[in-house]
C-alpha cells in the first residue's frame, strides 16, 4: 500500500458527507441537513437534535 492511498479521517468523512444522500433509504431532507452541518463545522450533537426537531415540525409531526 502506497503512502497516498491513505485517506485522513478528514477526507474520509469530506467523502461520507458529500455521498451521503446518495445512500439507499437515507432521507435526503436529514442527509442535506447533515451535510450543512458537517460543512460548516456545526456537527454536533445539540444542533443535530435542533435540525432534526425543525424537520419534524416542517413535516407536520409535533409528537
């Protein structure tokens, strides 16, 4: 194995996010909002929550 097949965990997670919606059975409204979080370095788990509570007021379920 050649030094430059090795990807940093940061280009392995740049990939993760970038084909995330790409994924079978992901929702594609939860990996975009993934995705702008991991973007623009807001990935963590309190605005995880928060986007993920203002998905399900969008959708119209307030349980």
């Amino acid at each position: 194995m050649k030094e430059d097949d090795v990807k940093s965990g940061k280009e392995i997670l740049d990939a993760f996010f970038t084909d995330i919606a790409t994924i079978e059975n992901v929702d594609k409204e939860i990996a975009k909002s993934l995705t702008e979080l991991y973007f623009t370095n807001k990935l963590s788990d309190k605005n995880v929550v928060n986007e993920l509570q203002k998905l399900r007021l969008q959708n119209g379920d307030k349980d």
